[in-house]
C-alpha cells in the first residue's frame, strides 16, 4: 500500500477514510514511518478542532487527512484520491460508500482521480457500490459528451 499511497500523493491529495475512530491514531501512525515527508492529520465528529482541520485542509495544507465517516458527504476538496480501510466495515453500506467516493473526481479537470476500497471481505455492500459508482460515471460521461 506504500507504494500506492506514494503514487497517489504524487499527483492529488488523499482523504484516508477509517471504520471507527479509535483507528485513527494507528493509521496515522503506520502512513507517518511509510512516509515520513509528508503531512498527516486526522478528523472525526468528536473532534473539538474539526471545523478548523477541514479549513486547513481545504485550502490545501496537509497532504493527508484520515477520517471517519464524518466527511462522507457536505465537503469538497480540490484534486483528492479516496482510500477506505476496512471497506467491509458495517458502517460502510452501500450508500456510505457511494458518498465517500463522491469525494473524489469533483472537478471536471480531476474526474479521473481514484478511489480505493480496501477490504478482508468483498461484501454485498461494496459489490453494489462499485456497481452504481461505475452506472453513475457512465450516465455523467454521457450527459458531458450531450453538452
């Protein structure tokens, strides 16, 4: 995952995306000794300095931000990968997922930036999400040539 991790952060910034919150600091931990150049932070619901960390992140300080669902929806950052650990987590339903990857590719010049389920289990919930992921960038690749 290092090397795709370094791959990534070549071209994009990456939001790491965590079942639960008590992953956080170990994720953190083991992308900070792969990789120790670059800039880790994470986010969650709890977290007193969240509205603050999305801002810095936002306006483009930090090459990495691991959080929980808390950013599943409402947020848009320039140029983003998406990774999700523990994709066959049951916080991760089809829909969640959907959303998450929603947060990659949100501008016309970054559409083709990736998203990365990781996963010990390949669930229903991830079949159906990539499935309707897959419908919806066709369905948008054909309105854009309509254009």
């Amino acid at each position: 995952m290092r090397n795709l991790l370094r791959k990534c952060l070549q071209e994009q910034r990456l939001l790491l995306f965590v079942p639960q919150v008590r992953d956080l600091e170990a994720v953190q931990q083991s992308v900070v000794r792969a990789l120790p150049h670059i800039t880790v932070n994470t986010v969650h619901a709890g977290d007193p300095n969240q509205l603050d960390k999305i801002a810095a992140f936002r306006a483009g300080c930090g090459d990495v931000l691991i959080t929980t669902t808390v950013l599943e929806r409402g947020v848009t950052f320039k140029n983003i990968a998406v990774f999700v650990l523990g994709a066959e987590h049951v916080v991760f339903t089809e829909s969640v997922l959907v959303q998450i990857a929603g947060r990659a590719g949100r501008q016309q010049e970054h559409a083709a930036n990736p998203v990365y389920f990781f996963y010990a289990d390949y669930t229903v919930a991830i079949q159906r999400a990539c499935q309707q992921i897959k419908r919806q960038n066709r369905k948008g690749r054909r309105l854009q040539s309509t254009v």
